[in-house]
C-alpha cells in the first residue's frame, strides 16, 4: 500500500529554535499513529505542519500526492483538525459550533442535516444541542471537538492531546468513536501524553528534541525490556525506599504501583536484591513484571528522574502525628436543583496523600473548593488543622497550598512577575521572599523563561510555575486538583518526586487526577460519581474488591471503569 501522508527532510525553525529536524516518515491510511514524546519535543509544531497552518523552514509534505504547501486550498477538505486547545467557541451552543464548523468544512445544509444527526448521536450530546459549549463538562468538550474535526468526512484526522484533562471513561469512549471511524482510506495521527494509549496504535512516533527517535510498533520498544521490569514486595516505606532506589545506578526507572514498587533495571546483570544492597528488610522480594510503552519510552528518552526533591528539602521536618489535618463533614452543595456535592465525607491524616477520583463533572472539584473555602457548602463543615473554614477561612487558609485545575496564574505577567506576585500574597518579605523566587528559579530551571509572558510558556513550564506558587510558602496542607494533566512521562515524574519528598517531610496532599498511575501513589483514596461517594480505600484495597476471572489483576483503571458502571446499574434498578 502506498503512504498517504510522506514527510521528507523535513525541518522547521522558530527564531533560532530547531523544533523540528530532518523528520522523514512514511504513514499509510486506515491506522491510528500515536504522536508521544515529552513537552517541547515538536507533536504540536509536527500536526500544524501536516495541517498546513505552518509552513517548513525546508523539507516537504504530500498528502495523497499533494504538497501541502502548493496545494493547501485542495486538500482542506480531507483534513480534520482537533487542536490542543479547545477550537470551539465557548460562548456558542453545541449545535451553533457544528454549524460554524460545517461552513468551514464547504458541508452543503441538506448534507448538515444528515451529519449533525449522525454526529450527535455517535457523541451523545443530541440532549445538550442548546447548551453553550463553554458549560459542558471536559469530556462533553472533547466530543464536541472531535465531532466538528469529522464533519465533512476527512480522510486525515490530526488530533491534538484530545484526552487532555478527561477522565478515563471519556478516553475510553473517544477511542471508541475513533476505531468505529477508521475505513481502508482514513489516517489518525493521535499526539497523546498517556502511554496506554499509545499501546492501542499500530504505530507510534516519537519524538524529543525535535528529532525523531522511533517509528513503529510499540511492541517493538517493549519487548526489549523483558526480563528488566520488577515489583518490589515487602516494603514498609514506599516513598523511602523509592527515593533511596532512584538513586541507584542499576534502576534507570521506577513507580509506586499500590503497596508495590515498580523498577526498570539498566541492561547487564540479572536483577535481583543483592544488586540492590543492603536495603534493611528480610522481607523484600523482588517479582518479574509484564514491560509496559511507558518503560521503553523512559529508557529511549534516557531521562532517569533523581530520587532526590530540592523543593522538598528546603521544608523542616514535621513531627510525627496522626492527627487529623483535613475534613470533609458532611458537604453539600446545590445549585437550584441540581446537587453538585452530596454528603461528602472524609478525614486525612498529617503526612498522607488523599487522592479524589471521578468522571468529569463528578463533583471532585466543587469539593475541593469547598475545602479550600472558595465555595460556600449548602450544608457541612470543612475543616484545615481543625480551624472551621466557615468560622475562620482566612487562618485556615494559611495552612493551605492551592494549585487549581485551570492555570491560575496571570498571563499578562512574567513568570518572575508571577512568583513575585504569589510571594507577596503569601507574605514573603524581604530578604525571605528573594531567597525564595532564587531556590524554585534553580530547582525547576526557570533562568530561560524569567522574562516571558505566561500565556507563551511550554505547558509543562506553566504547571511548574503553577507548583511552585502553592508551595511558595511551605504550606502543611497541598491541594492538588489535576497537577499534572497534559504533562509528558518525564516531568509528570519529576512532580511526583517533589511530592513523594513533601509528604514524607509531614506534608499532608489532597489530588485529583484523570491518570490512574498516579492514583497508585495515594495512601488512600475516595471514588466520587453524581456528586457521591461510591467507593474509599487504598488502591490495594479497591482493586481486590474489584477482581474477578476476567480481572484477575485488575488495574485502577479497571477499577475506576467497574465502579461507575456498577453504580450506573445500580441506579437503573
């Protein structure tokens, strides 16, 4: 079979700035091609190329034997483009923004009628047709978005990070929708940061530095590394003994998965404890594991993540305690009718990380801020180190370190503005609050992008300033609410890091988060669903009660998935 999209020598730069390099690549229709690669490696600038909307410093593209650059008008038609950033107007309602984008698309009205219908129904949204785009929830969003990318049939669908920010229900579901469209003829580039999903694709691309590093199948990578990936069992300090780990010139790679650590060996020497060393338990075992994308892809990048947090080191140890440090006693909160929070409660102790997880829309988010005291409850209490929020919200706040879901920083600001900005808030002074903005400038290497607005940083870069402006203060109390949404492998790490540091310092963390990987890392966690809680425990916990003959080793993924639809059942019935 001929390629439908041939890129030859291609290469494009931005003042200087090489982010693409002497990329050739043939790609053949009827596939899914996953687009990975860490931020910054060119996935955005490489889909904009292929769209036409940029145009190569050299080399070329062709798209059914067309060059891109000659023949941009002719070709438009078959290309569907879903961008990183939400493309729809959110002040449009949902069947104003297919109507907006079929005109773009050159679909005839009579042909409207026939593909809203099918659209609508294939997303499910034929019962928000009304709703302003702006008012749907983060999967809805995403649905609508890829709805209007395959009006007017395309025979080429360049996704962006179309599961940015969306639940692993809603991922699921795009996938679905994606594989129910592929024909002989359409090709899917899909830039994706989840690494599971770059497993479903027949081919991958990836990407750092501008440069190419792999094409092909992901089966490819992972194979390499049997016989290199363990669990750690027996472990009594997993944020310890995975510091300690990182560290160690064997392990190029390594997770907490649950009660378990999960480590990726350099190549050499069987693996095995005595490798490792002293490590101060009899009990340990170290267990073969199956090699996943995202081993292979930590290896290739050579990106090994220190054990070793600067940002936690620069807190004072708390004493040891099991003293309750947050809340939630019986929260509710209604809007009219509708109740976005129900009775929520739950306690976390000094030095735990307490994750929240739920579908988009779930009501994790309305909780937080309840907690943190930016909404007002219907009913309850919340309460930071035993200071009611309602009696005294400004005290309780000391306590508390906020990084919101949506960039909360000023984009009319630097990024050194905004450190100032938030030092100040936090009633950094002086010498203090200069010593302060210097650490976090060297910890996450800000020197390049001091003097630059912050609506024009890398995303990554964003959600370290986002970080570092919660932390600025060395708050006992972290809430995190989707911290690492859009970020690649390798920095999604390094956060971990520096929080794995914090809570072990006494640090108590609350997290949302959509990758279920990192809701290994909670010590505990509650399931929210309508505004409920459906489930609590630990992921060891969940994830028992969850197995079965077709799952005998379910993962949180699984586990998510399994609980929501059993509640769905249970509400039907």
């Amino acid at each position: 079979m001929s390629a439908f999209v041939e890129i030859r020598h291609l290469h494009k730069e931005f003042q200087g700035h090489t982010a693409i390099n002497d990329l050739s690549v043939s790609l053949e229709g009827g596939q899914i091609v996953g687009l990975v690669g860490p931020d910054g490696a060119g996935k955005t600038t490489l889909i904009r190329l292929i769209n036409g909307l940029l145009k190569p410093t050299s080399g070329s593209i062709s798209i059914d034997g067309a060059d891109i650059s000659a023949e941009r008008k002719k070709l438009k038609d078959i290309i569907g483009y879903m961008p990183q950033k939400f493309g729809l107007y959110e002040d449009l309602t949902v069947i104003e923004n297919l109507r907006l984008h079929a005109k773009l698309h050159n679909v005839s009205e009579s042909e409207q009628k026939i593909q809203f219908k099918k659209m609508l129904e294939f997303t499910d949204l034929t019962r928000f047709t009304e709703r302003l785009a702006g008012a749907l929830s983060g999967g809805m969003k995403q649905k609508l978005g890829l709805a209007c990318s395959l009006l007017g049939h395309p025979r080429l669908l360049l996704l962006d990070e179309p599961g940015v920010g969306v639940d692993p229900i809603s991922r699921q579901e795009l996938w679905r929708m994606v594989n129910e469209l592929l024909r002989d003829d359409v090709l899917v580039l899909w830039s994706t940061s989840y690494l599971d999903e770059a497993e479903l694709c027949k081919n991958v691309l990836l990407l750092n530095e501008s440069k190419l590093l792999f094409s092909g199948d992901p089966k490819e990578l992972t194979q390499k590394l049997d016989g290199r990936v363990y669990f750690l069992k027996g472990v009594s300090d997993r944020r310890q003994m995975l510091s300690r780990l990182l560290d160690h010139p064997n392990v190029i790679d390594g997770v907490i998965q649950g009660s378990l650590l999960r480590l990726v060996f350099k190549e050499g020497e069987m693996p095995s404890l005595k490798m490792l060393g002293d490590l101060g338990n009899d009990d340990l075992e170290l267990v073969s594991a199956t090699p996943r994308f995202e081993d292979a892809f930590m290896e290739i990048l050579g990106s090994k993540i220190s054990g070793h947090s600067v940002l936690a080191n620069r807190l004072s140890e708390l004493p040891k305690s099991e003293t309750i440090t947050v809340r939630a006693q019986g929260l509710v909160k209604r809007y009219g009718n509708f109740t976005a929070a129900d009775h929520i409660d739950f306690e976390i102790k000094q030095g735990e990380i307490f994750g929240l997880l739920g579908p988009n829309g779930a009501g994790k988010s309305t909780t937080f801020k309840m907690l943190c005291g930016l909404l007002k409850p219907t009913e309850g209490n919340a309460f930071i180190k035993g200071i009611d929020l309602k009696k005294n919200g400004p005290k309780a706040r000391q306590h508390l370190g906020y990084m919101a879901q949506k960039f909360s920083q000023y984009d009319g600001l630097s990024l050194l503005q905004n450190l100032q900005f938030f030092a100040g808030i936090y009633g950094l002074k002086g010498k203090e609050l200069k010593t302060e903005i210097e650490t976090i400038v060297s910890i996450f290497h800000f020197e390049p992008y001091l003097n630059m607005e912050t609506e024009k940083l890398p995303l990554g870069i964003k959600q370290c300033l986002a970080l570092s402006c919660a932390v600025m203060h060395k708050p006992p109390v972290l809430f995190l609410d989707e911290p690492t949404s859009g970020v690649a492998p390798v920095m999604r790490r390094e956060f971990w890091n520096h929080i794995n540091g914090m809570v072990s310092k006494g640090t108590t963390v609350l997290v949302t988060t959509h990758f279920m990987d990192e809701a290994e890392y909670c010590d505990r966690m509650a399931m929210i669903y309508r505004g409920k809680t459906i489930a609590m425990g630990t992921p060891d916990e969940l994830k028992r009660k969850m197995q079965d003959e077709e799952h005998p080793n379910p993962s949180m993924s699984d586990v998510f998935i399994r609980l929501v639809e059993e509640s769905d059942m249970e509400v039907s019935t």
